[in-house]
C-alpha cells in the first residue's frame, strides 16, 4: 500500500515554542537538540523578544529548519521589534526565510488582539500596548477592533510575510479573521479551552480556514503553585482536550526549558521542567501513530455570536469592549451573562429536579461537542447545523433576517430572544426593534414594547411543534409555577400565528386571563422558530430557569437522535469523527483528576461499557452493527469494510494491543496476513477479544447468530 492510498494521514502536529524565557537566541538550536528528540518536532514557534536578533541568527535558525523539515513561525515579531522599528521580520528577512525554507515558513504569529476587548484597565498603563478608544456603541467598538487587526495584516503583507496567525485567548476570533488573519490558534489555559475551541472551530468554518490551533499556556495558567501535581494532571488533559476538539497543531508555550512563573524559577533539569517535557513526548508520540480523521467532531448545535457581541470569554475583565470610562452600561450585563449559561449545561441536574425525562442527556451536547457560530457565516455553514441558538447581544439588520429567515424555512430550527431583534448597537439606550416589531413572518408575532413587570413563575401550557422537545407541560394547568426568581418584564407581543408555549403565573391553579406568553413557536416553512418575549436576554436572572428548561430540552432531543452516543458522567468530554457515512471514531476523555470513570458507547445497532483512567482517554470504532474497542491508544483502526461473512480492517500497531470486538454477529475466525491469531470469547455472547502485534489487514470471519 503507498503513502498516498495508506488509511493513517497524520491529521494533527505538535510542535515547541522558544524564547520566551531563553535570554540568548544563540542557543535555540543547542536547547532543541539537547532536550528534544531529532525528528519528533513538526514546527518551531519562536518568541521574539524586544532585543534585536543578529542578522547570522536568522540565516542559523532557518538553515536548521530546513535541514530538519520542521515548520515554523514567529511570534510577536511587530509587539517586541524595539525602539523605532514596525516588525522584526522585514522584507530582506523574509525574503531569505522564504528562499532557504519555502513553504516551511509558516508566517508570522501575533498574539493576544482580542485582549484589546478584554484586559483590564490597568494592563494597558504597559508601554506598547493599544489603548482602548471611547467609542459610541457596541457597533463602533467592534469595528474599531476589525481595522486594528486590519492595519496589522496589512504590515505582515507589505513584508511578504506568507500568512498572519493569530493566538488568541478570547472567543473574538471572528473580528481577527474579518480583519484579515488567515489562521487561528487558542489560548487555551488562559480561559476555557472548551469554549475556546468551539468558538475557533465555529469561526473557522463560518470564515473557511482549512484548520486551527491550541496554544497551550499552562506555565501560567495551568495552576498557580508549580509544585503542584495536579498542575502536571491538567497539562496532560489540556493536550487532549486540544485533539479531540479538532486542533490540528498543538503546542506548548513554556516550561519545557525552565519555569519561571509566580516569582519561582526552576532549572531545565528539575522534576517540573521534566515533567513538562515528559507530558509533550507522551503526546506528541501518541499523535504520530494515531490517525485523527481529517476535518473537525461532529456538531449539531450552534451558539450564535450576535452582530457587535463583545463577550470575550475571558475571566480576566467584565468591561464590554474595555470602555472603562465609559459607565456602568458597559459593565458585564444580562447579555454577556447570558453565555454563562453553555457552563451551566455541562453539569448533571440535581436528581430531585422535575424537568428531567426519561434519562439526563444534557451533560454534554450531542455527539460530545458544539460551535460558537458567529453570524457573518453564510447560509450554507449556517444549515450545517441542525439547531441555532441566540444568547449574547446582537444587532439585528435586514441581512441578518433575511438569511435566518431562510435557514429556519429550510429546515432549521431557531431560538432567540426579543432582544436579540434590537437594531440600536448603544448600550444602555432603548432598544428599537426590528421593523418596529412587526416579526410575524418569522415568529408569527409582532412585538408592541414592553409590558409591567410581574413577579411570577413559569408555567408550560403545551408541547412544542417539535415531538422531540420534552418540556414540562402542565396539561390542565394545575401545578406550581417554575423559576420564580424575581420581577420579569415581557414584551406586549400580538399573536399573529405563534403558539404559546409557556406563560407567566402566579398561582398553582391556572394563570390569570392577562398572563403575558414567554415563550412562543412559529412553524414556518419546514423549520420551527422560537422566540423568548423576555425584554431582557436570556441570561438575564428572571429568565434564566426557562432559559435553561429550553437548552436542556433542545439538547436532550439532539443527544437522543444521535447516530453515537457517549452516556456518562459530567467529568467525561467526548467527540465523534465521521469517516464514512455510517463509520465514526470516538475519543472519551476523563477529565476528573483521582478516579476512573465508566461510559456507555452507543451506535445505532449496540453499545458497549467502556472504563476511563483518571485523566486517560480512550478510543472507540465504529461501523453498522461493529464496535471496535483497543485497550490502549497505541493502536490505530482505519478501513473498516463489511461483508455477509467477514468483517475487515486496517490496523496501525505501534506496540502489541488487545482489541476487542462488539459485533452483532459471532466471530468464529480471526486471522492477519501473518495467520490465524487466538481469540478470546465472552462466553457465548458475540464480544471477542484478539492481541495485535503488528501492523496490516485483520480479517474477522463471522457467522449469523442462529
């Protein structure tokens, strides 16, 4: 089999970064080639430092670059280029890296714009850093943000730098790609990766990137205190977390040469450095004998980023927008709050809690993972997913509605909220709505302002237009209430074909004749849209026990209708990969730090239990009536092919692993190109299980159960 028809495509590379600790770019090469093993490294990110590297140095790093076929980058070469220069990598630079290397120069890598939305105010008293302007509005802000970005491509581009990257720990990513970045990396440690990586990979496809990356800032946010071995138990886990989102080049950014954190510093030889270095072999081995399938984990739902949203995902300020001076109105409010409530669906409900039906399926969403869509995508990234859901600010235009329009009348299902058709971008002054409220087509309604506020519950008065959604209805209207946590104000909305879904109440018996629609449905062409008449957004206290009624129910329903399915425990994250049309790998991570953890893997056919070391991961194949489950991740499975009496795959080896198969029908022979190999049974029930040793083609001969 050639290179080219092989199965096993490394989709994934890892690679170093150096120099952020380093004092002499002299020695990059002798510190590379002392604590790294030759061949391991697929790229080089080199953190350029305010002191001018010497003209021989450039024409050193390259040479040894090429000379090893290893990818690289540069960091930081425009934010510490020094007194009187613009960048580090000039045109007489760039143009020896690109003779001598070719396209394994990767580019140049800047670092931390969306900072300018998130640092607090006293960061930006640092010489060299960008100010925040005042600005009129949330629409003012984000373009300011989109022209800064723009300025700097536009240097890397007069240079000839081959292409801008962008390292990021905010959720901004649409604005830097919108200004011209061509690729994205996370942050990821220096606030959720989970977060992070959905709102990267949602604004690589809306912007069609061809892939993205983890930057993995663990010296300094991986935990406070050095010495702490759960700091070295995340490190592991931030790696893993990075493949099974669909990273496709990993690094590290410090540590492995020295740490310097938190006013300690130890040397590259102590136990914390080696560990560090210890971490990134173990990962970086594994990524060169498993095969990721190419492309990114299945998503269904998306999380809409609104027009002009500022929310930046970052616990290190709560200013929208940095507007500091501005007032209270750009303090963190209801909108960016709203986004907290995605954290809050990663939790398993409490067992005395009511609205829970049939099973808990909302401690991930399906098939493991979701997007952070922003709404610039087109409408054919947009119908990629089967659910869109509004949260945080937007600021609602004829475009915008239009392509909603057409993605729910093809099909899709649309969740929003009254604030959400808001056309003012203006923090604090009265929103004017859409086509004056007049939203009947779309949501069947038109929406006449705001009504009194009622300090009441909530209560669901019918089951939604989609089967599927299990909200806790109350038939005849006799119950308690729901969710009463403080005085709600509802739009004065006019029914003009919308349903009610659920109402405002304040007694077990009923509600009152003038109790206000919180929830409304409008089927309209073959999708469904939904609109919460709140005036306030979704996050918004009053509203938030409805508004997590609805995720929770619009995510069970999309876990239940999974072709995959991962039932476990809320310390488990998960992702599936297709590879055919019905043949998927499934990557389960544990993320809890002291114990094991069982799963349940599911296709449409059968299922299996699964065990999950504390911070371990383990991988799952699967194909119509076949689970496939090695025993340790040394192994890749690629090429499944099925037959009347025969099942098939390829194998990748690395060390000798016990695999074992969940099949429909009865396994009577297992053989490879070398002979028949032993098979262990499970008593009489169809699970076999056979010890690889090497590489090649695996048949499996199988019989009908009688």
């Amino acid at each position: 089999m050639s290179a080219s028809d092989s199965p096993f495509v490394r989709t994934v590379l890892t690679g170093i970064e150096i120099g952020e600790h380093e004092a002499s770019c002299e020695q990059y090469i002798a510190l590379l080639e002392r604590y790294f093993h030759e061949g391991h490294i697929d790229f080089i990110v080199i953190f350029l430092n305010k002191r001018t590297v010497p003209r021989h140095v450039w024409t050193e790093w390259v040479q040894y670059f090429a000379k090893h076929n290893i990818s690289f980058a540069f960091l930081y070469s425009q934010d510490k280029m020094g007194a009187g220069k613009e960048s580090q990598l000039t045109s007489d630079i760039v143009n020896e890296l690109k003779a001598i290397a070719g396209s394994l120069f990767l580019g140049d890598m800047v670092g931390e714009w969306g900072g300018i939305a998130a640092w607090q105010e006293g960061n930006f008293t640092s010489p060299g850093l960008l100010a925040p302007e005042q600005v009129a509005d949330m629409r003012s802000a984000s373009r300011g943000l989109v022209r800064h970005v723009g300025r700097q491509v536009a240097l890397n581009e007069r240079n000839g730098v081959p292409a801008t990257w962008a390292v990021d720990a905010t959720v901004l990513y649409r604005y830097l790609f919108e200004g011209g970045v061509n690729f994205g990396i996370a942050e990821a440690m220096a606030s959720d990766p989970e977060l992070l990586f959905a709102a990267l990979r949602g604004a690589s496809r809306a912007y069609r990137k061809s892939g993205w990356g983890s930057h993995i800032a663990h010296e300094w946010y991986g935990g406070y205190k050095n010495d702490d071995p759960l700091k070295y138990k995340r490190l592991k886990l931030a790696y893993y977390q990075s493949f099974l989102a669909g990273a496709s080049l990993i690094y590290p950014e410090s540590g492995h040469f020295g740490i310097y954190s938190y006013g300690e510093h130890y040397e590259p030889e102590s136990w914390q450095a080696q560990a560090y270095r210890a971490s990134w072999n173990q990962f970086s081995s594994f990524t060169r004998y498993h095969a990721r399938p190419e492309g990114n984990p299945i998503t269904t739902i998306g999380f809409v980023q609104g027009a002009d949203d500022g929310w930046t995902g970052w616990w290190g300020g709560a200013t929208v927008w940095n507007q500091f001076s501005a007032g209270e109105d750009w303090h963190y409010g209801a909108a960016e709050r709203s986004w907290e409530l995605i954290g809050h669906m990663r939790r398993r409900r409490e067992w005395q809690d009511p609205t829970v039906f049939t099973t808990d399926a909302t401690t991930s969403a399906s098939y493991g993972q979701y997007d952070l869509v922003p709404i610039e995508a087109p409408l054919s990234i947009m119908k990629e997913y089967q659910v869109l859901i509004f949260l945080g600010w937007n600021t609602m235009d004829e475009d915008m509605y239009d392509k909603l329009k057409r993605y729910v009348y093809e099909g899709g299902k649309l969740f929003m909220a009254v604030p959400h058709l808001n056309t003012n971008s203006a923090r604090g002054d009265a929103p004017a709505l859409f086509r004056d409220g007049d939203v009947s087509d779309l949501f069947g309604c038109r929406v006449h302002g705001a009504d009194r506020k009622r300090n009441w519950g909530i209560k669901f008065v019918r089951e939604s237009h989609h089967k599927g959604y299990a909200y806790p209805v109350i038939g005849n209207g006799i119950g308690d209430p729901l969710g009463a946590e403080g005085p709600v104000e509802c739009a004065s909305v006019e029914l003009m074909g919308a349903d009610v879904i659920a109402r405002l109440s304040d007694r077990f018996r009923g509600w009152p004749e003038d109790s206000p629609p919180l929830l409304l449905e409008h089927r309209y062409g073959d999708g469904l849209a939904a609109l919460i008449t709140s005036w306030d957004f979704p996050g918004a206290p009053t509203v938030r026990k409805l508004t997590e009624i609805i995720l929770r129910a619009v995510v069970a329903d999309e876990v239940r209708h999974a072709r995959i399915q991962v039932t476990a425990s809320d310390s488990v994250r998960y992702a599936v990969y297709p590879v055919k049309t019905d043949q998927h790998v499934v990557y389960v991570l544990n993320t809890d730090y002291a114990v094991a953890h069982q799963a349940i893997v599911a296709n449409t056919t059968m299922e299996t239990l699964i065990a999950v070391e504390s911070c371990g991961m383990r991988i799952v194949y699967s194909a119509p009536e076949l689970l496939i489950v090695p025993e340790s991740n040394e192994i890749t499975i690629a090429a499944i092919r099925m037959a009347d009496d025969r099942m098939q795959f390829e194998a990748a080896v690395h060390r000798p692993t016990r695999v074992t198969i969940n099949s429909c029908k009865k396994i009577v022979e297992a053989r490879t190109e070398e002979g028949p190999i032993a098979i262990c049974r499970d008593g009489e029930h169809a699970n076999a299980t056979i010890e690889l040793m090497n590489s090649g083609c695996v048949t499996l001969l199988t019989e009908r159960f009688e």
